[in-house]
C-alpha cells in the first residue's frame, strides 16, 4: 500500500518510479481523489462548526423571547446536521474509492533494480554447478520408467479433473523426503522458526499480504468466504498483523511446509505436461520480518538459504534478478533461482525470494518500537520459496536419471529413504 502523504508530497518521483513499471502518470488521478476527499472532510467539519455555533445560539434567542430568531436558528441546526451527515458520507466514499485506487497499484521498484519489459530482460546474478553431460537423449520426469508408475495424471485427473497429479509409492516418498530435508536444514541450520501454519485464511490476511483485492481470481474461496492459501507467506506474514515489535524481537525468521493452491488463471495452454504447473501443490515458505536497515541483507541471507538447498542436492543453477517489468505486484526488488531441467533443457523457476520493503506492512498495520524509544515505524517483510518441492522433485528426478529410466538420488536424502538411493526403473527403492 502506498502512503499518499508520500505521494502528495513528491508525484514526480512517484510517477517515474511507476513508469519503469509501464505505468505513466499515476499520480494525478490519485491526487485528485484524495483533493476532492479532503475537500469533503473539510466541508463536513466547517458544517459541524456551523452547526455546534447555531445550537449554541438557540438557546440565546429562546431565553431572550426572540421566536423568529429562535426558529431560524433551530433550522439552520436542522439543515446543518443533514449537511454534515452528507459531506461525511461523502468523505467517507471517497476515502474508500482512494484506499481501493491505492491498494491496487503495485510497488515501487528500487532504484538498483534492472529496468526492462519482460522476462528477457532479467539480469544473471549467479550460477552454480555445470549441467550434466548425459549420452543418452533426456527425457522429462514423467517419462522416465521409475517414475511412470508412481506419479498418476489420469487417476488424479478422475478424482479433480486437470492439473492435479496423484503421487504414489517410492515417488511420494521421495517428494515427502525433499520437504522434510528442506524443513530441517532451515531450521537447523539457517536458524528458521518452524511454523505449522493454516492453509485457510480471511480476506484480511489475503489484503494485508497483497494477494487482494487484484488477485482474487489467482486463488481459491471456500463458499463460507475463507481463501486457500497460494502460499503461506500470507499467514506467516500476517502474524505481526496489527502489532507493534519490539525492535528487540528482530529479525522474526520462520519457515513452513504447507499445501498450496492457484487457479492459475491465464496459464491456459502452459506448461500442460507433468507436475511443472498445478492447481495444488506444495512447497517450504520462508518469512522475514525485519528492520528497515536490514531487509536487503536479509535478502540476501534467504537467497543463500534457498540456494543452499540446491547446492546440498547437487542441483545446478543460475539465479538472476528480475527487471521493473517482470518483478512482481507488491515486490520492490526479487531474486529468482532457476534449476537445470535435463528433460526441458533450460532453467526452470524453483525459487523466488523478494523484499516487500513496508508495502505490505503498511496494508497491515505492522510496526516496530524502535529500541530508543521513538515513533514506532513500518516493518519490513520479506518472503521466499525454500524451495517449491514438487518443482525440487522435478529436477532431482530429471538430474539424477539414468540410461534405463533409474534415477541416481542425491545422498543427504539417504537418512530420509532408509538409506536406499536409487530409484529403479519398475519404480521401486533400493
């Protein structure tokens, strides 16, 4: 959410900053709402004013026997009161109509952030690992015999239709293997909180994290008005909802393994084939909630943490920072990592880890106590996948497959599998 004191303030560097966004001119219709609300506010309190003299006076005129005057002022009471319901109304639709206008334009990117149109234009940062030189063609996760057999399209497709999948066997395992690894290095490792979060939240928890009200038509409603989560950055972030921290108490860290859900509006046609894109899926959410001074070098720690993931399974990949015209709506600055997918051959999107500066603490209400004892300010949030585990399965199946359809698994999952760290080409683990 944005502070229109800030933009009132200075709209010129509003309206460039939006303009690396492909949004020009932001500012003028949004200050001429808000001149036409404080125009409002103003007229209701000078009416309340009028009204609180007239009443004032009634009494007067009443006391000296004066009934014209006495009448006159009583209506002009009258008419005040009506007059200051109405500018209040008023006030009060445009107040809305403003927080709505705000709600929905999305964050300023940072300065130091690349500026471009689209995916294209995203920047390298850093690359890890060489892809596997393989003598055989390679195929895609879902092809390769070991795998075939334990991860159902058609029987998920039977139960809830397309873009579901039905794990099953020694491929279930392996999926619930990699979130219990991931969990357990972030927390005992990264220094992560684990939380077991909710995947049904309220529309509060939906706005206060700017999933709404744009992107309602991502997600999905229960028919009592609850929202399945998209991922549990929304109630990990929603936690300080409405608090004042104690600067003390930063940084919060902490992490969840939970379901997730996208309608995946607008993807008709991409990426059909496999568990690549499905409506639910599941995934380990990283939140940070900091101080101001700290977010980007919180950033780059998350980066680390989730990188660090991909390294321990030795999965290759690049991470490149996203331009102004691919960053997402409520991120001021993201990172993404990409793992190497033999099957596809390119990078694949595992990861994202963004700072949302005090854009969502804002729409919260989230603040700190500064430990000196000052105003208490805005916090900072931050978020990032660590990292998405059926994407992880994906790449580890597609890395570590063999000539006759076995795949080699990655060694720090032996504690997780009983030690067996071959999947066979009939599907089963040894």
């Amino acid at each position: 959410m944005h502070d229109i004191r800030a933009i009132r303030d200075n709209p010129a560097a509003f309206d460039a900053a939006l303009s690396r966004r492909g949004i020009e001119n932001a500012s003028a219709p949004l200050l001429a709402l808000d001149a036409e609300r404080r125009a409002a506010i103003l007229a209701a309190e000078t009416a309340q004013s009028d009204q609180k003299k007239a009443a004032k006076e009634v009494g007067a005129a009443k006391a000296k026997g004066d009934e014209a005057e006495f009448e006159r002022l009583r209506a002009l009471v009258g008419e005040k009161k009506t007059e200051v319901a109405d500018m209040q109304a008023k006030a009060k639709e445009l107040d809305e109509k403003l927080t709505y206008e705000l709600s929905v334009i999305p964050n300023l990117p940072y300065d130091d952030v690349p500026d471009g149109a689209d995916e294209d234009d995203n920047v390298e940062v850093h690359k890890w690992g060489t892809p596997v030189a393989l003598d055989f063609e390679a195929k895609e996760h879902f092809e390769l015999a070991g795998v075939a057999a334990n991860m159902d399209f058609e029987l998920a497709a039977k139960i809830s239709g397309s873009r579901f999948v039905m794990l099953k066997g020694a491929v279930a395992r392996i999926h619930r293997a990699l979130a219990q690894f991931m969990i357990d290095t972030h927390v005992d490792e990264n220094g992560l909180t684990e939380m077991n979060s909710p995947v049904l939240v309220r529309d509060e928890a939906m706005y206060g994290t700017d999933k709404l009200p744009k992107f309602g038509e991502d997600s999905y409603q229960t028919t009592n008005g609850w929202w399945l989560v998209p991922t549990s950055e929304v109630p990990l972030t929603y936690t300080v909802a409405n608090d004042i921290v104690e600067e003390s108490a930063l940084p919060i860290r902490m992490a969840a393994h939970t379901l997730c859900f996208r309608s995946e509006a607008g993807s008709a046609g991409k990426d059909t084939s496999g568990m690549l894109r499905q409506h639910q899926f599941e995934k380990v959410e990283m939140v940070s909630i900091t101080h101001p001074s700290k977010s980007d070098e919180e950033q780059q720690r998350m980066l680390g943490c989730a990188q660090g993931i991909l390294e321990k399974l030795n999965i290759p990949y690049r991470t490149v920072e996203l331009c102004t015209g691919d960053t997402g709506f409520g991120a001021r600055r993201t990172f993404d990592i990409e793992a190497w997918l033999p099957g596809q051959n390119t990078y694949r999107e595992i990861s994202s880890v963004s700072t949302t500066g005090d854009f969502q603490a804002r729409r919260m209400n989230a603040r700190f106590r500064p430990a000196d004892g000052g105003k208490p300010e805005f916090l900072h949030t931050l978020n990032g996948s660590g990292l998405a585990v059926g994407r992880c399965l994906i790449a580890v199946l597609e890395n570590g497959q063999q000539a006759d359809g076995s795949v080699t698994l990655p060694e720090v999952l032996a504690p997780y599998l009983g030690g067996k760290l071959t999947l066979n080409s009939d599907g089963t683990l040894s």
